[in-house]
C-alpha cells in the first residue's frame, strides 16, 4: 500500500466519521425534543387515533440508554428553556 493511498484512506475515515458525528448530533436532538415532548405531553387530550403512535415513541425512548437520554436532553435544554420563557413572556403581555 502506496503512502498518498493509505493518506487517502485514512482521510475518507475521517470524513466518514465527521458524518456520523454530524449525523449523531441531528439524533440527539430530534431525541431531545422527543422527550421533552412527550414528558410534557397531556395524555387526556391525544386522539385515540394517536394512542399507538405515542406508545411507539415512549418506548423508543425508553429503550435509550441513561447517558443517550441524558446528551439528548442537555442538547435541546437551552432552546427548550428559551422557547418556554418567550412562551412565559408572551402569556404575560396578554
């Protein structure tokens, strides 16, 4: 194996890894909010025509490991945060 050839492999390593690092983070958030979503979510007021959906949803989440969850939640808290207080501010102005 060639030097520029074991360069180039180790390059499209790299790469390949930067995109799943990229794509890792795209999950986690979509995670996060899931969580958020669903922890905040009123159960009485779902369509029943959602039950099994949202039973789907909660035990993919459940099925996350700890620490999974936990980046996943650390990730989206501060415009979960941020989001909460324009809600809070907004109601106030009422």
């Amino acid at each position: 194996m060639t030097s520029d050839h074991h360069a180039q492999e180790i390059q499209m390593l790299r790469s390949e890894i930067e995109m799943l690092m990229n794509e890792r983070q795209c999950l986690l958030r979509a995670t996060g909010a899931a969580a958020v979503f669903v922890a905040d979510l009123d159960s009485e007021s779902l369509p029943e025509s959602t039950y099994a959906v949202a039973d789907i949803l909660a035990h993919a989440l459940n099925q996350l490991s700890e620490d999974s969850l936990r980046d996943a939640l650390e990730l989206v808290r501060p415009t979960v945060e941020a989001a909460r207080n324009e809600a809070k501010k907004q109601k106030q102005e009422r």
